[in-house]
C-alpha cells in the first residue's frame, strides 16, 4: 500500500513554498519553533551556527513506535559525524507534547541532541516533513541563508507499515551528509518515508 | 495524482473549517433517508467509537501491545488519516488468514462498511458529536483474564533487549516448581512487556535438555526457532499473541505436568530503540481430575527445503493421512520470512477439498494460531496437506539478505522452515493410540529420509550422521542406528546425546560395559545428564556395584527431585540390603512422582508386605492392577496375601483365586508361582485335590533356578493339603513363605 506522494499543502502555499524560497532569500523566522524552557529559537539563524555548516532535523514523536526504533541508527549516524560541522536537532511536531514528556523520551531512548518543539509547524512546513521519523538536512551558508539539502527518510529499512527489512540497504541520510560535506549535490533530494503520520496537518 | 489537487484543495478548506468549528455540532436529521444518515454528519462518538471500542482499543490501551492508545474522540482524531490508511490497507486491525475462508474464533477485521465509515467521518472533519451518544467504553479485566491461577512462576533472570538491531528469537528456559504430578486445562502469559514481545510459543522438556542450552552462553535463554527435546504436551499447542485472550480450555481435557519438567519459551522480540528488560510471568490452571478424552497435536513437516538465492515461487509441500476419524480444533502454520503464501488443505475420502487455512500475504511477524469457531471434522482416510511457498528474490522486502542467499531449513529465523501444527480430537478417545503410534511412524520416516539424504552429502558431518542414527533407533532399528551413532563420534566425540543413546543401544544387546563407558562419557560431557545417571546406576546394581548404583540414582534425583524412575530404582536397593524402611520411603516418593507408573506400586507393596502392613499392601497391589491388569508380579503376589491372610477384612480367597488362575493364563500354566499362588487360593477354598493337583503341576515343570528355590516350599504346603489344612498369613513383621 503505497502512500501518497502528493504535498497536503493547499497550491497557493505550494507557491511560496517552492524551490525559490530557499534560494538566496533570508530564512522565514521560526518564532514559532521553542525551546524546551518555551524560548522561541531560529535553529537555522546565523548565530546559533559558530562553525556549523550542516543543520539536520530529526523529526520524532514519543509514542511512535517506527520513530522510536530509528533511535539507534539516528544516534549511530550522530556519532559518525560528531566531528564534522554538522548540528543535529531532536523536533518534536505534536504540539500534544508537552516538555516533561519530551525530557522523558529523550532520556529514555538516549538523544542528545538540541531539542526544538515545532508547536506550530514552521519547521514542518519548511522540511516537508509528513511522518516521524523523518529527516531534514539544511546547507548553511556563509551569507547566512538556509539551503534544503536533501529530506526524507533516513534509510529504506521500511517500505510501508508491516513490511520492512530486517536491515536497511541504502542509508539515504548518511549518504546526503557525506555529499553535502564535499560539497557534491545528493544523489537523491528527497524520499518517501514512512511512519506515523505528524498529526495536524492539513 | 496530480488530478486530485483540486480536490485536495477542497478537502483541505473543508478541513479547516469544520476543524475550527464548535464540537458539538446538531447532527443533520435523521428523517426519512437513512443512508443519507449514515454517510454524512458522522461523529466519533455515534459512529465512529463503536468501531474502535470493539476492534482497535483492546491493544490499544495503556499496558498493552499498542504504541498507542486509541480510547477517546482525541485520541483517534488526531490520528485519522493514519487509522483510515492502516484500515483500508487492513495492516490493522491485524489478521492474516484469508477473510473469505474458514472461520475463527475472536476473527479480527473490519467489514467494508466500517473502513469506509472511518474514511468519510474523517473526510468530514472529525466531528465529535453529542456526548449521549457516546457508547460506554469498554472495560478490561485487571489482572490475569483466566482468573487466579493456581501455580504462578516466573523467569528466574530477568533478559535484556538491545536497543536496536534485528528481530530476536529466543527460547527462554524455565522450570515449573510443581512437586506432583498436575493435568493443566490452560495456560496464560503475562509476557511482561508487551510491545516488545511479538508473540511467544511454549513447549515443555522432560528431560531438561534444554538447560544445556541454555548454559551455552552467559546469557538467559539460547537462539533458536527449534525447540529440540522440548515437545508440545499431550497434543495441547501454548502460544501467545498481542490481543488474543487465553483459550480457557476443556472440562475433559488437560495436559500431564509431572514434577521436575521445564517450560521452554519462545519470544519473538522486537527492538524498540531503547533498551528493554523482560521477565516474563507463566500461571498454571489445573484440571481436578485427569483427563477422559485426547487431544493430539499433529506436527506436519517437510524439512527438505533448499531456496536458491533469487527464486520467486519456491514451493514447499508435506501431506498426511489420518488414519482415524478426528477433529480439527486449531492450526498454526509456521514459517518464516521468505514464506509468501500457505495454504492447507484436506482432501476428503470422496477427493472433496475443504479449507484448513490459507494466508496469501504471509508475514512473519504476525505469526498465530487459529482456532476454529466450529471444529472441523476428518474422516479417517483424509489426508491433511500444505503447500508454502517462498520468495528469495531481491523483491520480498523481508528478505533477510541482500543480495540473496540459498537458504535451507534450520533454526535461526534466517534459516527457512516448513510446518504445520493441527490440533485434533479423536472421534473415539480409544484410537488415540493409533493414531499417536501412526503419526509417530510417518513422521519418524519422513525425518529419517530427510537425515538420510543430508548425511549421504554430507558424510563428514557428525550432526547429520547422529540424527539419522536417532530416527533408525526410534524406529527399532537398533544395528543401523548404532552404525550411526558410532560414526557420529568418530566425527565428533563430545556429543552427549550419542554417547546417551548409544549406551541405550549397546545396552539393550546385553553389552554391559561398553554401554557403562558410553554413560560415563555422555556425563563428562554434561554432568547434569540425570538419565545417563539412571542408566549407569542400573547397570552397576546388574553387575553388583550396590553403592556405585546408590550414588548415580542420587545424583539422578539432585539433578530431577522428582525423578520417580531413579526413587523406584533406589527404592530397590534398599528392599534388597535390609533397608526396608528406607525403600519403602523411596517408593512412597516413586508413587508420588508418577501414580501412573505401575511398577512402583507394586514394589512398594511388596515392600509393604515384608513390613507386615498387609492393608496398604494390598491396596497398593489393587492400584498396580489397575495400571498395569496383567502384571504377573501383582497378580500372583495380591493372589497370595488375600488367600492366606487371618484377617477377615483382607481374606478374599474367591477374588485370590481369579488373579492367581489370570497369572496362570497369562502365562501358559509353565511357570511355577502362578501354579503355587492359585493352589493356596484353591486350598483356601477348601479344594484340597485341586491344589494337591496344581503343586504338582508346578514341581513337574522344567527346573529353573526360581523352581529349585521353591521346591521346598510347594512340598511343605503340600503337606499341608493333604491334612486338609490351609496356610494361614498373619499380622506380623514377616509372613511364612514369602517369595
């Protein structure tokens, strides 16, 4: 049972959302994307980068249980690349979600990476996400804008619900951060993936 | 897809209208045109909850198998659209076998009507509707869902479960503290963490073998899809799934648990991301009664299985005829990831087919067993078949290799199996054992070819060589089997089960001491081997090493406390060094073990007897005979106390006469103590020619040792006949004449 590729957004949102916004345009301000504390935080803004290069989004949901067993493999991939200027972010896009729950699951399953609650979809929208797990990588700039790389799932391990492989074969977010680091282009922008639909969206 | 933007578009602004809307909206009327009802102005809590009470909350709830809940109007709207994909994909709520086939108790799905409800309600806007019109929400059962079991035990080590990597199977080891033999009507599993157990099967091991298992690496539990020594008791399948409700079981049917037996669990567990700890909890219902009626589990097989990498439609078939009429009351196929379909069947005698199962989308993970809503009865004649077929190509996802491997039959889930299990009912409980020897034969058989194969292409290999070597001796073919096992250990001398069996075989053609040496060697390999202790302790009483033999029944029963063959052996010694006391102690324990086992009844009888406790003597007599009706030994010593005893309670010449003249039947009048026994109980009788008579018979007959030891006594009591005088038994620390 094949998802459907279509976008949700409705066509004139399409519109502003296209290609072209990621171009040399300044970044949307994410005021609506917090912190744990509630402090509204621009993850892609100049100056949270220092020497950043790559932002990577990982988009997870406590209670999903295909998102959850893509812990280790994101922490794996964390590790990889934990030398290289490359920042990986924990979002959590159900506004349900309140704090003390995110503390919990990020302690229970090992994450540290900064947390961001995209109460209001802002980064949702910017990413595409449309499940967890999900992921996002940004090319950071030293002009200061934000290119979406490449965003999608993070490897094929799973098809659809019910069918997946009992290991994955193409690690599509590993082989994106590598293009990315050497400046190549991604063999793929983005992919299908699969898991628990992000509530709320349109 | 691109066509359907517009009316996304459309969706989409209804969506958000209707979403902004107050909840509880006036549904539209309801008058006249009621399909216009049902299909527009849905809400959750008219149309919606319904469904998901009955069909998705039961594991969607805290504490069960679900990631998540689904109990409240929030709870399901958030999550609409992915409820209306898993539904009208029919991954949920889960059930594989073919909707349009046979059918089955608690049979999950939903019909077409309310996957499309699910769709349109969402389409609509979620609505929540009046709150009067939300149904009651359904109520669980805390605790355990049979009600209070009457043996609670658990994992003794608690098994921790990597956070990440592959499925994991593992067989989980665990010995059932029952001191006495118990029958089972039924059996629950609180696995302990729910949404990573995937399901879980049981089998029990009366051997223990499987601790040996166990022991090999540090951990709780070994790897393995094949149970080994572990077996399926008395036909009863026990398996766990997410959601399903124990089966509560018969009123006439149990399974026989004897003390000192383990349970071998199987779990099927699924990494979460986090690291997780189980120790999962079993709980024992027993029947107060044993059972009157069978039921039998007929293991279908075919391990031939060789997958060339990349075949798409690899077929796999096994068939058996049922030689007796049954009932078909459960099935449960198993294979494992490259299956893609299975079907059974049953061809009739008058070739009509009739479905057993048949699953066209085969996944490994949502493995069941299915019990019939109504059993299904097989004639005797029927054959029970399977074909399964498998997918090793690159293009079934589950593929446990990339790029694809042969595969074969084996015991790691990346390993292939082909097997059916169909739980049956013997029409008439009489044919149980024909049809147990029956099945055992053709399986026996069909093994035995498989092994046969394997150790012709593989002559090296000491593990094929070995189960060929079981098969022929399980079939009685004691020379070839001894062949085999030789050659096994000549291949590979640390095998503990060769050196066992082979002492079986060696010993059985009277090869004492090189069956002895094959005992000790199967115990240097596992010194916990309690049959191999038995059987050396046997050998060493035959051959006169009295303390030797006490030594190994005491470490049989260490290793198995209750362990009724070695507590019978013991029991034995101790009759025949003037413990009498303690060998009565020992046979006590036999008895307690195993009240099936008819021989220790009768030891401890006579044991009984020699202690001048005729009373219980003979009740213990009376119990072996019901056993065991045409025990020679009972027969004749029963015969005895009851013919010649004082005591008007016990004397009961008429019935002494009955056994004593069956032992003489039974054993052709040529044999001399039956002849003895039924002269008392004839001279009791007053019949004194009669027993003058048969004394007589028994002198004239050929001199044997036990003849010899005898004589003197049948000439004394013959005496006595003459003077018309009968033997008289009193209560005492010893009878006269005791044989």
């Amino acid at each position: 049972m094949r998802f459907r590729p279509y976008s949700r957004l409705p066509i004139w949102l399409l519109l502003l959302a296209g290609p072209w916004s990621c171009g040399p345009r300044q970044a949307e301000p994410f005021d609506l994307v917090l912190d744990l504390a509630g402090n509204p935080v621009d993850p892609l803004a100049r100056s949270m980068r220092n020497d950043t290069e790559i932002a990577v989004f990982l988009f997870m949901a406590g209670e999903c249980p295909i998102s959850n067993r893509y812990a280790p493999e994101i922490q794996r991939i964390g590790r990889l690349f934990q030398k290289e200027p490359v920042r990986f972010w924990s979002v959590y896009p159900d506004p349900e979600e309140d704090p003390q729950s995110i503390s919990r699951h990020q302690k229970e399953f090992g994450y540290s990476f900064g947390i961001l609650r995209d109460t209001g979809h802002q980064l949702v929208k910017r990413c595409r996400a449309r499940v967890t797990p999900e992921a996002a990588v940004f090319l950071l700039n030293k002009q200061g804008s934000a290119t979406l790389f490449y965003h999608g799932r993070i490897d094929d391990r799973y098809a659809d619900f019910g069918q997946a492989r009992a290991e994955a074969t193409i690690h599509d977010l590993e082989r994106a951060l590598r293009a990315a680091l050497v400046g190549e282009p991604p063999l793929q922008t983005s992919t299908l993936a699969v898991g628990c639909f992000i509530p709320g969206l349109p | 897809m691109k066509g359907k933007m517009g009316l996304s578009v459309c969706f989409a602004l209804l969506g958000f209208l209707f979403a902004s809307c107050k909840t509880d909206q006036e549904p539209p009327s309801t008058g006249l045109d009621n399909t216009r009802a049902e299909t527009e102005g849905l809400t959750f809590n008219r149309d919606i909850a319904p469904i998901v009470f009955h069909n998705c909350a039961p594991c969607h709830r805290p504490g069960q198998s679900g990631p998540f809940s689904l109990l409240s109007y929030r709870d399901v709207a958030k999550r609409a659209e992915q409820i209306v994909m898993v539904t009208q994909s029919r991954f949920m709520p889960p059930w594989r076998p073919d909707r349009a086939g046979n059918r089955f108790m608690n049979q999950r799905g939903l019909d077409k009507k309310e996957i499309r409800l699910l769709r349109q309600w969402t389409e609509q806007g979620r609505i929540e509707g009046r709150p009067e019109d939300l149904p009651e929400p359904p109520r669980w059962e805390e605790g355990w869902a049979l009600g209070k079991p009457d043996l609670v035990f658990r994992m003794e080590e608690s098994y921790e479960l990597a956070a990440g990597g592959r499925d994991v199977y593992r067989n989980f080891v665990i010995p059932i503290p029952s001191e006495e033999l118990r029958y089972v009507r039924a059996l629950d599993l609180r696995p302990g963490n729910k949404r990573i157990v995937h399901h879980a099967t049981m089998r029990i091991d009366r051997t223990l073998s499987s601790r040996d298992l166990d022991r090999l690496d540090s951990e709780p539990g070994f790897d393995s899809m094949i149970f080994s020594k572990a077996e399926i008791p008395d036909g009863f399948f026990l398996g766990w799934t997410p959601g399903k409700l124990p089966f509560k079981g018969y009123d006439d049917m149990a399974w026989r648990l004897e003390p000192g037996t383990d349970l071998v669990l199987q779990l099927h567990l699924q990494p979460s991301g986090k690291p997780e700890r189980i120790q999962p909890v079993i709980g024992l219902y027993f029947a107060d009664r044993p059972p009157s009626r069978s039921m039998m589990a007929i293991v279908l097989e075919n391990k031939d299985i060789d997958i060339p990498a990349g075949a798409e439609n690899h077929r796999v078939s096994a068939a058996y005829r049922l030689p007796v009429d049954v009932d078909a009351v459960s099935i449960y196929p198993h294979a494992h990831y490259l299956a893609k379909h299975t079907r059974v069947w049953a061809t009739l005698p008058d070739q009509s087919r009739l479905p057993l199962i048949r699953i066209e989308d085969w996944d490994f993970n949502w493995q069941d067993e299915y019990r019939y809503a109504e059993p299904i009865f097989l004639p005797k004649g029927t054959i029970v078949s399977f074909d399964y077929v498998y997918d090793n190509s690159p293009q079934n996802i589950r593929n446990p290799f990339h790029p694809p491997q042969r595969i074969v039959y084996g015991g790691q889930s990346t390993d292939e199996m082909a097997e059916l299990v169909l739980q049956v009912i013997p029409r008439d409980p009489k044919h149980l054992k024909l049809l147990m020897a029956d099945y055992n034969r053709a399986s026996l058989t069909r093994d035995l070819d498989y092994f046969l194969k394997k150790t012709l292409s593989a002559p090296r290999s000491a593990l094929f060589a070995y189960e060929t070597g079981l098969r022929y001796m399980q079939l009685g073919q004691r020379e070839k089997a001894i062949s085999f096992l030789e050659t096994s250990l000549g291949l590979d001398p640390a095998q503990t089960e060769a050196h066992f069996n082979l002492g079986v075989l060696l010993g059985g053609k009277g090869l004492d001491a090189k069956a002895a040496s094959h005992y000790r060697e199967a115990l240097k390999y596992n010194a916990n081997h309690a049959e191999a202790h038995l059987n050396l302790g046997h050998l060493m009483d035959k051959g006169g090493h009295l303390s030797k033999a006490t030594h190994h029944y005491r470490e049989a029963l260490r290793i198995k406390p209750g362990y009724a063959l070695a507590y019978n052996n013991l029991g034995f010694i101790y009759a025949r060094t003037n413990r009498l006391d303690e060998a009565i102690l020992c046979y006590q324990k036999a008895v307690r073990a195993d009240p099936q086992q008819a021989l220790s009844h009768t030891n401890l009888a006579e044991a009984l007897a020699l202690r001048g406790l005729f009373s219980k003597a003979v009740t213990n007599f009376e119990r072996a005979l019901q056993l065991a009706p045409d025990d020679i030994h009972a027969l004749t010593a029963l015969s005895w106390i009851l013919s010649t005893h004082t005591d008007p309670k016990l004397r009961n010449p008429k019935h002494g006469a009955v056994l004593a003249a069956r032992a003489c039947r039974l054993t052709n009048f040529r044999e001399p103590l039956p002849l003895v026994r039924l002269a008392a109980a004839s001279a009791a009788l007053n019949q004194f020619p009669r027993a003058l008579q048969l004394a007589e018979m028994a002198l004239i007959l050929p001199q044997t040792k036990q003849l010899q030891g005898l004589a003197g006594d049948i000439k004394r009591q013959m005496e006595l006949y003459r003077r018309g005088e009968t033997l008289k038994l009193g209560p005492g620390p010893r009878g006269q004449n005791e044989p």
